[in-house]
C-alpha cells in the first residue's frame, strides 16, 4: 500500500514539475513556444513530411509512377490518358535500354510495373487532393507546391475559396516571394474581381524588384496588373502599367500587338 | 501417425499461437482504427476520394502482416530449446525435415490468416467509401503478397536455426525493409559503381529475393490493368523457389545442430 502511495506521489510530482520546466525551456528560447499541433507532433520534420506529400501527389498524377519526368507545361498537365507524343524521350525505350538483355530480374520487375508516362483523368483528379492538403499543412514554405495545389483547386473543382487560402497561407509564411501574390492576383482575376487583383499583382510587381525574373514574364504581370487597374476605372495607372509591359517585350511577340491594340483602343 | 499428419499437428500448434499471443490483437486494433480515421477524413468536400485510404490501408497492412510472420516464425526454433521441448519433439518419430516444413507452414498459416482477417477489414471500408474496385486486380495483389509471405517465413524460419531471436528479428526486418525499397534499383545503382564494389552490388542484386516483385499495390491503387498469367506464374515460380530454398537452407542448419 504505501509502495502504490509513493508511485502516485512520485508520477503526480513528476507531472506537475513538466509545467515549470517547459516554461524554463520556452524562456530559454526567448520567444513564444510553438504551438501548432503538426509542429508539436512532427517536429523539424514536418516540413520533408510536407514535400513528400507534394512529391506523392506528382505519382499520384504520373498513375502512381515515382519518377522524374521533365518539368511540364500547363498545356501538357491539361492532357489525359497515355503520352506518348509530346515527350522529347520515349520513356519505355529508356527502362529497355538501362536494362542488358541478360537482366532478367530488372526485366521482371519492368514488366510488373507499370512504365508508360500516364496522366491522371480529370475524374479522378481528386485523388490528387488528400495529398496537396496535407503537403501545404506541413509545409507552407515549399512556394511550387502551394501554386500547384492551388492551379488543380482551381482548375478542376473551382474551389477559390481554399485556393486563395492556400495561397494566403504561402504569403504569410514567404512574406518575399512575387510568384504567390501574383497567383493570388491571378485567382482574383479570374474572378472578376479586379481591384483585389490589382492589389495583388502591385505586390508582386514590388516584390519582384528583389528577384530576377524574365522580361516576358515580368511582362506578363505587368499586363495583367494594367487589365486589372483598366477593369477597376484606373486608367492613368493601367496605361503606364501597359507601357512598362511593352517595354519589355519584342514587337514580334504576341502580346504585343495585344497591349497595343488596347492601347490604341 | 504418417508425416504428413505429423507435419500438420506440429504446424496447428504454431498457427494457434498466433491467437494466444497479443501482438495480432494489438495489430488488428491498429489497423482498424487507422482505416476507419482515415475513412473518416473530408478533403476541400469533394466526395469520392478513395486512393489515399486504399495506399495507407494496404502499406499498413503489408506491414502488420510482415511484421507479424516474421515475429511468430523468428522465435519457433529458440523457445523450443528454451522450453527443453525440441529434444523430446526430436526423440519421438520427428525427422528433422519434418520440424522444419512444420514450423515453416504453421508460420505461413499464421500470417496468412492476419493478412486475410486485415484484408477483410480493409475490403470493408474501401468498399464504403469507393464503391467498386478492380476484383482481378484485388485478387492478383492479395495472392501475389501470399507468395511474399511464403517466401519471408521461409527466410525467417531458416535464419532461426543461426541466429538468436533479436538477431533474427533485426535482420529479417531490415533486410526485407532494405530489399522492398532498393531491391529493384540495385541493379541500376550497381552499374555505376567500380571495384570491388561493382562486384558486391551485382553479387547481391543476383542472390537477394526481390521481395519488392511481391507488391502490387500501385497496380491495384492506380487501377492498372491486370497482370497477364503467364506473368503471374513466373512469380509463383520464383517464390517458390525461393522458398524451397530457405526450407532447404534450414534443414541444412537444424541438421548440423546438435540437440
């Protein structure tokens, strides 16, 4: 009995004692500490979790193949089914030349798996979310994951709500970083909502001051920051906002004739 | 008493012992509580999504499933000469070979019955949430993880005639672990090395059972089209050879034995 007496007061001390010396631990650090239950759960490797997500989410699209396919264009992620056109390399003739023809175990293993560039279906391109989910939970700081997650929302479900918090989280976390403020621009945009759009792509316009960035791209921006400032009854600013666009463009592009026909307009 | 009567009373003892011990209740509990969360979990609400939980639930599946094998077939051999039973199993008409093929079968019936109990767990909840599934495909992954099975009871049964029962453990589980990632890339990575090294890799690639032939998940997942027959039976073929192997390599250890 007194045994059992001893062991309470001995657990109950040792749990009361936990208070004071996580507080020391927290002063110690000199800031508040964390209190976000992925963090407190996961620790410093939440954010490899988080990027694995992104990268499981990739399979998932590639038909749950792991590998490393070339960077893809809109246009291209947009294709469904098998690819077998558009590719600069044949993806079968690459597991057949790494092979020698006495390798019968990596023939095998070839064989079981399944080797052809494949993408998902729009229909089952909601397999993709649970991933895109947890990947931008664990880690806001991978920018690339949070666009991509946010462009599928967007793109096949028309979720702009959890798409502009996606990206809204992504800004609090990378407070430099032009390409999330120029997505957030570009969804508000798409919404019609060309004051908020304008906003953002001035933010983005400013942050990429600090970054190298292509002309055409910068271009880009800057014309759709003039569209969004001419749809909002701002039109000085739009038309030094097109000028600055065509300052950085060769007459041959596209875009422009584009910006010049508006400009005339 | 025939051997073959012999062989199986010896392995119903094994298959039992799964039963008495915890580890498959705490497994199962595992298993089913992870599914029926996961089941549970809503993305951006949009309904329909079922991938993710068919990947959880069968990686943790395999893994229980593994687990569990090589746990029960690892300490069949040291509790036998713990307990002083092997000598009195050994001195009535028991041939070694017969030990063997027993201990071997009852830990396969054993981490059968797991993998079939969990599977059915699982078919349950996914069959919720999904709706429909690939049937051939479900079956070919199922038999295919069968033969996994075999041949990592078989293994694990063999390496307990050498090595302690944390010796095994630790072993079996890493290099199976080892074998399921890299297995299939070794090869490539081989190709690039020099030396010894070169000789090492390749030696290796050669002589491992490619456990990671055994999964076939993704297919099943990613609702790929099924294997062909032909495919399916080069598999069997190499489990069981491989299995008859490890069997053999075991005789040959417990024979050296002196008991």
């Amino acid at each position: 009995m007194k045994l059992r007496v001893w062991l309470c007061v001995c657990w109950i001390g040792a749990a009361f004692l936990a208070v004071p010396i996580a507080g020391s631990f927290a002063a110690d650090i000199g800031h508040r500490a964390p209190t976000d239950p992925l963090y407190l759960l996961l620790g410093s490797s939440k954010e490899g979790i988080g990027d694995l997500m992104f990268l499981k989410a990739d399979a998932y699209f590639h038909g749950g193949i792991e590998d490393t396919f070339p960077e893809e264009t809109a246009e291209q992620l947009g294709r469904e089914g098998v690819i077998e056109d558009h590719h600069d390399h044949d993806h079968d003739a690459h597991a057949k030349n790494r092979l020698s023809h006495w390798d019968w175990v990596g023939s095998m293993g070839e064989r079981l798996k399944n080797v052809e560039h494949i993408h998902l279906a729009a229909k089952n391109r909601k397999e993709l979310l649970p991933f895109f989910a947890l990947g931008t939970a664990l880690d806001p700081h991978n920018i690339d994951g949070l666009l991509t997650a946010a462009y599928w929302l967007v793109r096949d479900y028309e979720k702009y709500d959890d798409a502009l918090q996606i990206l809204e989280k992504g800004r609090r976390a990378n407070p430099r970083s032009w390409e999330i403020d120029e997505g957030i621009g570009q969804l508000y945009y798409r919404q019609k909502q060309f004051r908020r759009s304008a906003n953002a792509f001035i933010g983005a316009v400013h942050k990429m001051k600090r970054s190298t960035v292509d002309p055409p791209r910068r271009a880009e921006i800057y014309y759709l920051l003039a569209d969004s400032l001419d749809h909002s009854q701002r039109p000085a600013k739009a038309v030094k906002a097109y000028r600055r666009a065509l300052s950085m463009l060769q007459p041959s592009m596209a875009l422009y004739t584009k910006i010049q026909k508006r400009l005339k307009a | 008493m025939t051997s073959t009567a012999r062989i199986l009373a010896m392995a119903k003892m094994v298959w039992v012992e799964i039963f008495r011990k915890k580890d498959f209740y705490v497994a199962f509990i595992l298993v089913g509580v992870v599914l029926v969360y996961a089941a549970n979990l809503r993305f951006y609400n949009i309904q329909g999504i079922s991938r993710y939980l068919m990947d959880l639930g069968l990686a943790l599946i395999f893994f229980s499933a593994s687990l569990l094998t090589i746990l029960l077939a690892a300490r069949q051999y040291p509790n036998e000469l713990r307990d002083r039973t092997l000598q009195v199993l050994l001195s009535k008409p028991v041939s070694r070979f017969e030990f063997v093929i027993a201990k071997f079968l009852g830990s396969l019936a054993a981490g059968l019955t797991c993998f079939i109990l969990f599977i059915l767990v699982f078919l349950f909840i996914v069959l919720s949430r999904a709706g429909s599934i690939s049937w051939v495909t479900a079956f070919q992954t199922v038999y295919l993880f069968a033969l996994n099975l075999a041949v990592l009871a078989a293994m694990t049964s063999a390496f307990s005639y050498f090595f302690t029962l944390g010796a095994n453990v630790t072993t079996t589980f890493i290099l199976y672990l080892t074998i399921n990632l890299y297995g299939g890339s070794l090869g490539t990575a081989a190709a690039g090395l020099k030396g010894p090294a070169f000789i090492a890799a390749h030696v290796a690639y050669w002589v491992i059972p490619h456990f990671e032939f055994f999964d076939a998940r993704q297919r099943f997942v990613h609702q790929w089209p099924a294997l062909s027959a032909p495919l399916v039976f080069e598999v069997t073929l190499y489990a069981f050879l491989y299995t008859a192997f490890f069997i053999l390599l075991g005789w040959s250890l417990l024979r050296r034995r002196k008991v």
